[in-house]
C-alpha cells in the first residue's frame, strides 16, 4: 500500500515564509554596528594619521606632512580617473564590436529584456560602469 503524500495530487503544504520589514530599532542598531566596526577596522590608521600630525606639528613643518597627503591624493586621482577613461574606451570597443543579434538559447531570452533596456542608454551605462569601477 502506499503513502498517500506519495500519490500525485496530495503534495505536503509548504509553509509561506513571512518577511517583515525591519524596524527602525533594528536598521539603527545595525548601523550603529556597521560604525564601530568600521572604527575599529580603521583605528591604526587614524592613530598613524594623528601621531604623524603631531609630530610634523612638533618640528613645525606640517606644510611637508600636508604636501605629501595631497600628492598621494591626487596620484590616487589621477590613476582612478585614467583607468575609468580607458575603461569607458573599451566598453565603446565592445559594444561595436558586440553581434547585432544573438543566437536563439534559453540564456540569451532570459537576458533579452536586460539587452533592450541597456540598448536606449548604451553611453550612460558605460559612463557608470566606468565611474563606479574607476
């Protein structure tokens, strides 16, 4: 004799799964955490930063210390801001040299709707894929 779960038509009930949006007592606790780790993670760093202040301020020559930072910070800008340009240069590559039309595959229908969305705003994707990898 067999199981009546087992007979076609009588399948077990899942159970829905209700989800909540959360509180405002938990986003703010979470953020709260998301800080102090954040502090705590950076806490070397920031206490280099100050001793190094201090003693450049101690020598009386923090125009040096201040001059180096904004060196390493614009290198830091320069580079960001070359990778992204060469980025976007050859996203525009692909995108000529990408086919007109794709093969017919179940993967290309699922990305189909994804395609004729990007299509009308091909420059401000490559403009934001760019800037946000850059």
């Amino acid at each position: 004799m067999r199981n009546p779960s087992d007979l076609p038509g009588n399948s077990p009930r899942i159970p829905k799964l209700r989800i909540r949006k959360p509180g405002r007592g938990r986003v703010a606790i979470i953020a709260v955490v998301a800080a102090l780790l954040l502090l705590i993670l950076s806490a070397r760093s920031l206490s280099t930063f100050y001793i190094n202040v201090l003693w450049h301020r101690s020598l009386g020559r923090t125009d040096v210390y201040w001059g180096i930072l904004g060196t390493k910070w614009m290198l830091i800008g320069a580079f960001t801001l070359v990778f992204a340009l060469l980025l976007w240069i050859n996203l525009a590559i692909a995108d000529r040299l990408a086919p007109v039309s794709v093969p017919d595959s179940q993967e290309q229908r699922a990305l189909a709707q994804l395609r004729t969305l990007l299509r009308k705003r091909r420059r401000l994707t490559r403009t934001l894929i760019a800037l946000i990898l850059g």
